[in-house]
C-alpha cells in the first residue's frame, strides 16, 4: 500500500483505541490511534501514554530561532484534539520514537514541511521520501515559513549598517562585505545563523573568517 492514499475514519473513539485504516487495495483494518498531551516544538510531541515521539524526516527550528514558536504553533493544530496515528520507524537514543504520524485528515510529516515550519531532514525511504522531498521543495520554491524573507536572508533589512554574515553550516564562520562570494551566502536564522555590526563581535562570539576571504 501506498501511505499517500491512505484514509483514516474514526472507528470507536468511545474505547479509545483504534482508527479504521483503509485505502482503494485492501480491506480496512484497525490500527492503535493516540492522543497527544502535549506539544514540545514543531518536530516532537508526548502522548498520553508518555511516549516521546519525534516526526521522521524533518527538522523544525528550536523554539527561540526565527520560525520556531510558528512550527510549534503549527504542529499544535494538526494534531492537538485529533486522534494520532503512528508508523514507528526507529527508537533513537533519547528514548524518542521516530514516527511517521498521521491524523484522519492529514500526513503530519508532509504538511510540517509543505507549510516551510520544518526542513527535509535525512532521508525516508521510496515513496515517502519522495513525497517529503516534494514538499520540501514546495515550501522553499514558494518562500513559505523557514524559506521566507523572514528567516532566510541576504541582506540585512532590518539593520543594514550590520553587515556581517555569521553563518553555521560548516562551523563558525563570518563573511563580510568585501568576500568575493559574500552576496551568496545566505543568513538562515531558522538555522542559528546571525547578522553581526562588526568582525570583534563576531569573533567575540565564536565565529572566525573564512580561509577564502583573508
């Protein structure tokens, strides 16, 4: 079967204990549904049962980067209320169960990163990597959420006299103006990049300059 025709009815939410799982190739078959107590941030949530569950595939910002109490907010109303449907994949080392989760109307996993409130993160295997791939590529071609303006930068609108690109991609690094490549990079707040007034605050902070741009 595949998950992206997938319908889910509610089928004895009385009992507490099962969604009707049903698509156009099979006959209907039950399966666990959960209730979510809480929501941690956009890509992790806690059941009832306190089992920490961590959607597959994406990454949403921390809280306090930009876009990250948007994907909390987001996550909480896709599944908060709702009855919860999981596809463990894996445990992870925080006790976290990674999860492809889906509610009676909606792939969690995918509309997180449709809306740009998570990034494609790792990879999932055949049909379902490539759907969350798509809508990866959807959010960031129509600058939606992290992708946006907002949170995804080349120039300091907000401040142009900080000029200075702190980037973390490849470790710490600062890039000023006068870099050959400068107007490429780009200041990913959603990611912990940051603008910086001058090269001593930069450092300062535990950035350095690239070997490139002496």
């Amino acid at each position: 079967m595949k998950i992206a025709t997938f319908t889910l009815t509610a089928l004895g939410l009385t009992a507490g204990t099962y969604f009707l799982l049903s698509s156009n190739k099979s006959k209907p078959m039950p399966v666990p549904f959960y209730t979510v107590a809480r929501v941690i941030d956009g890509d992790t949530f806690v059941t009832e049962e306190k089992q920490n569950i961590r959607i597959s595939s994406t990454e949403a910002p921390e809280l306090e980067q930009c876009g990250g109490l948007e994907a909390k907010k987001a996550l909480e109303k896709l599944i908060l209320g709702k009855p919860v449907y999981l596809k463990v994949l894996f445990l992870d080392p925080y006790r976290r169960f990674i999860s492809l989760v889906y509610t009676p109307d909606s792939f969690v996993n995918e509309e997180m990163l449709k809306g740009g409130y998570s990034y494609y993160y790792r990879t999932s295997p055949g049909s379902i990597g490539e759907i969350l791939n798509k809508a990866g590529d959807e959010a960031r071609n129509n600058k939606r959420g992290v992708y946006s303006q907002k949170c995804t930068q080349r120039k300091n609108a907000a401040n142009p006299s900080c000029s200075i690109k702190g980037n973390t991609r490849n470790g710490k690094i600062y890039y000023v103006p006068q870099c050959g490549f400068y107007d490429q990079v780009e200041v990913q707040l959603y990611l912990g990049d940051r603008w910086f007034c001058t090269e001593k605050e930069a450092i300062k902070s535990g950035f350095r300059a690239p070997s490139q741009c002496p």
